[in-house]
C-alpha cells in the first residue's frame, strides 16, 4: 500500500524540522519514519513526543532551615514531588546535592532552593504548575522565599531532544541566557512560550 502523499509531506517536515531519520523501505518501496527510540511513548496509551521539556527554577529562603517557614516549606516540597510522580509525565528529577553553583547563585542572604526537572511535555508540566498542591505552594511563595534581584526570573524552560542532554550546568546556561536576552526558544517562560520548533504560540 502506498503511502499517502499527504503523510510524505508531513514526514518530511519532521525531517527537516527535527533532524529525524527518513529511509525507504526496501519491501515496499514506500517511506516510513525512522523514530529515535526516546521518542516513544511506552505508556498504557502508546504515542510519539516530539521532544521533552525542562524547567529549572530559582529561589532563597526568607529564614534558616530551621525555621518553622522553611521547615513548613520543605514538607511541603516533598508532597508536591509526589503528586508531580503521580501525574506520570514527570520524566526525572535532578537532585541538587553536590552540585557545585555558580558563585553568584551562592552569594546573597537566604539558602539558595533550585530545582530541575525534565517532563514529557509541555502541556503536562502547565497543568501540573498551576493546579493542586503546585498551584497552592505558589500562593504561599512570598511566605517563604525573598525577593531576587532584578531581572532575575523564578524560572526557566526549555525543549531537549534527550533527557541525557539536561543538567545542572545546562539549566544555569540557559537561566543565565534568559537573563541577558529574555526569553527566547533558547530558553523561556509560560507568558513567552515557544514550541518545540522555535515557533511562538500560546498556552491554553
């Protein structure tokens, strides 16, 4: 059966657009897409990603860990890493222990909080951010974290082909982009969203 015109086209758009692999089928004689592996959706619902999607976010405690605010913030924390688990699009988390930080996320009052993450995709990780124990956490941010300084975002996102291709030295690459260029497909918010193609659109 050959395949349909219709589907070339839209193939080689991925191909020219994502750098996927196009080879001719040697029985058939027609085109089929060769799919890297971590774009496949092994869930119950089966289904290809495109790509992933990152985010890293930024901040400093108003008091010390033993504060009651900070130690409120911390059980807090670890309930909302376990409903994001429990979403099942959750990919990794990055732990930030032992990670060396750059010298100018270390110096300033407050214990500097950061965290990676990496997600399925895009959608998943807004819905989660501003719905359920997310979406309350956020409501009580200014409780226990300071002010950063201008024009330093709380966050940053990006698209990655790989999950191995995210880390703690690429998330600070990344924030420290945004902060000189603002946001861009490089790296950006949910108020300046971009695809996995480059391409702006909005968030719904």
């Amino acid at each position: 059966m050959d395949t349909p015109i219709s589907k070339v086209y839209i193939y080689l758009q991925i191909f020219i657009k994502r750098k996927f692999e196009i080879k001719r089928d040697k029985v058939s004689q027609g085109i089929r897409l060769v799919i890297p592996e971590y774009y496949v959706d092994k869930s119950a619902n089966g289904g290809i990603f495109l790509a992933f999607i990152a985010i890293y976010t930024v901040g400093r405690l108003k008091n010390p860990n033993e504060h009651p605010a900070s130690r409120e913030f911390f059980e807090v924390g670890q309930e909302v890493i376990k409903q994001a688990a429990k979403t099942g699009h959750l990919i990794k988390e990055f732990s930030p222990n032992r990670v060396l930080f750059p010298e100018k996320t270390i110096q300033g009052e407050g214990e500097p909080i950061l965290t990676l993450t990496v997600w399925k995709n895009l959608q998943s990780l807004y819905r989660f951010t501003y719905s359920g124990q997310h979406m309350q956490a956020l409501k009580n941010r200014n409780k226990w974290f300071g002010s950063l300084q201008e024009r330093q975002p709380n966050y940053v996102v990006w698209w990655t082909d790989k999950v191995t291709d995210v880390s703690w030295k690429e998330a600070f690459k990344r924030y420290d982009f945004y902060i000189q260029n603002g946001p861009s497909p490089f790296a950006f918010d949910f108020k300046h969203v971009f695809n996995e193609f480059g391409e702006r659109f909005e968030l719904k």
